[in-house]
C-alpha cells in the first residue's frame, strides 16, 4: 500500500520498515547452491511466466500451494 506523504503527514501516521530473515537468506541461498538443502519437495507448481498472474493466485492460497516457482 502507498500513501501519499499529505496523507501520512495528516493523519500524523509513521511508517516502520523491517526486513526479516537477512542473514538467514544467505545462508539458505548458499546451502542450496551447494545442494545441502534441497527445496523441491516444497514446491508444489511450476508455471509458465505468460500464466503469472494464475501463479500469484495460486500461490496466495494456501489450501492449494505452498511454494509456486514461475518457469522462464
């Protein structure tokens, strides 16, 4: 969501920026290039980029996915 800085002034609102898993990320990045980690067994589909937008959807529900990789 984006507000226009009027809004946020206004509404005297303040935003909070966070960014979770940042050292994790490397190191999950780097177990899987060294296939120590091996993700396939979460990835649920696979679909092409011209079916994005169905992939986003898909993904967004949980009872139907848990991880969907869009294909190039």
């Amino acid at each position: 969501m984006t507000l226009p800085m009027q809004a946020m002034t206004a509404k005297e609102l303040q935003l909070k920026g966070s960014f979770r898993f940042h050292a994790e990320f490397f190191t999950a990045v780097e177990m899987m290039r060294a296939r120590r980690l091996d993700v396939r067994p979460l990835i649920t589909h696979a679909m092409g980029i011209d079916d994005a937008v169905q992939a986003f959807e898909r993904a967004g529900d949980r009872t139907q996915a848990i991880k969907v990789n869009i294909t190039f």
